[in-house]
C-alpha cells in the first residue's frame, strides 16, 4: 500500500506520472558512491537498504520547459512542480527522510542512467530518456527515501530498444553534437540555452523566459506532438 499511497498523492498533481523504483542494496549504493565526495557519501549512507524513487512529469504543454530567471537564479517550471511535490511527500512521510537525490548529490547522478535501470524507457540516440509513451517529453527527478516497498515489483531495464535509430535527431543538431555513438556535451552547451547569445538556438518568451534548443528532440517521432511555442505565436 505504501507504494501507492506515493503514486495517489503524486497523482493529485500529475495525473499521468509516470514512475519507477530501485532498491538501495548493497550494490546500487557503490556504485552511486563512486560519483560522490565524502559529504555527499555520508548524507547518501542514511538510505542505504532503502529506494530511489524515480517520477516523470509527462511535457504535454510548452510552459512546463520554460526556462524563468528570477533573483539572479534561473529555474524551469516543471522542476519547481516537481521539487513542491517532493516536499509535500516529505511532509507526508517525516520518518521516511525524503529527499531530492539531486539536493544530496549535487547533481552528480544522471536522471536517465537511473530511469533506465528501472525501466522506464531506454536511452535514444538523442542522448535524452525515451518513454515508449511520451519519447523524450518528460521531465524527470529522484527523491531518496528510507522506505522499501513491499507491495511492488522494483524496476527492471527494459528488454527492447524503445529508440528506432532512425537518425532525425542526428540530422537535425544544428551544432553535431549527436552521432550513433557519441554525445559532445561542450558543443550542445554551447547553443542550448542563453538566448541572447548570437549564436544560441534558444528562442527568448519574455526578456526573462526562453525555451531552450531542443531540435533533437522535436525531431524525434516517438512520443507526444505537443503545440510549439512558433506555432501558436504566428
Ligand atoms: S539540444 Fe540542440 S544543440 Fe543540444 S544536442 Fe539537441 S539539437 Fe543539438
Ligand atoms: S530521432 Fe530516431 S534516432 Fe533519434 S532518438 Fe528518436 S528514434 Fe532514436
């Protein structure tokens, strides 16, 4: 029950969540260790024997990816839904010591490493999370919790490939940042965001908003089609 008393309240906010769950054995625990400081370890060894539980919002409109500054800090607002609704599970639960993984590990742990082990979906050409569903258009966390489930099955990766390897993605980067077998981060990083570099592939919304280059994933054909920003600005 306990597990589904997680996914009902995530629910109340993201009606079609999607969700996987991994447990913190022995194994799991080394092997997101070795990405970590000292700091970091100590804060982790609090959940060992417990789980990652991993949700995605699905992106079914295009305010959820944009990016907002305010204060000096730029945020995206379908994080800021997921982080309230890790605190409201942390209210939920206070002895389960919920936490964002990405607070303890200073983002050192990749989202699509762990959505895969649990098999959510499988990593596509694009570099991103393929859902068999949504494709790429999900933003995911993982919060920590001291809990085991009982009542499910933990995750599994995924037996079949969900990208087809056809190769939009590849065509469309602007920058060949993607090939079949490679990701070249600095060059993404360099156009993705900053929308008021020339260079950049970001399109602005407001002087405070954009929406970053996501070419590869809009090219994509698994998953949602949803509206674009271009489209309904005409
Ligand atoms: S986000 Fe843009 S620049 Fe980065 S890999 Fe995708 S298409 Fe290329
Ligand atoms: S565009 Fe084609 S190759 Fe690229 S991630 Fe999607 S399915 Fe895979």
């Amino acid at each position: 029950m306990l597990f589904q008393e997680y996914t009902s309240h995530i629910q109340t906010f993201i009606p079609k969540a999607i969700y996987g769950v991994l447990r913190l054995d022995e194994r799991l625990s080394l092997r997101l260790e070795e990405r970590l400081d000292e700091k970091e370890k100590e804060k982790m060894s609090l959940y060992k024997g417990g789980s990652l539980f991993i949700f995605g919002l699905p992106i079914d409109s295009e305010a959820l990816w944009f990016w907002n500054h305010l204060n000096g800090k730029r945020y995206l607002t379908a994080n800021h839904i997921l982080e309230s609704i890790i605190v409201s599970l942390a209210e939920m639960f206070p002895a389960s010591h919920i936490q964002s993984l990405d607070r303890i590990s200073n983002h050192k742990i990749a989202q699509v490493v762990l959505a895969e082990m649990a098999g959510l979906g499988t990593r596509g050409w694009n570099n991103v999370l393929l859902h068999p569903e949504h494709g790429a258009y999900i933003q995911l966390t993982t919060i920590v919790t001291k809990d085991v489930f009982l009542d499910i099955n933990y995750g599994r990766p995924m037996d079949k490939d969900v990208c087809i390897k056809c190769g939009r993605c590849v065509d469309a980067c602007p920058v060949n940042a993607l090939s079949p077998t490679d990701f070249f981060a600095f060059r993404c990083s360099s156009v993705v965001a900053s929308p008021e570099k020339i260079k950049s592939k970001a399109v602005a919304v407001t002087s405070d908003s954009y929406v970053e280059c996501r070419a590869c994933i809009d090219s994509c054909p698994i998953g949602l089609n949803i509206e674009k920003l271009y489209e309904w600005k005409k």
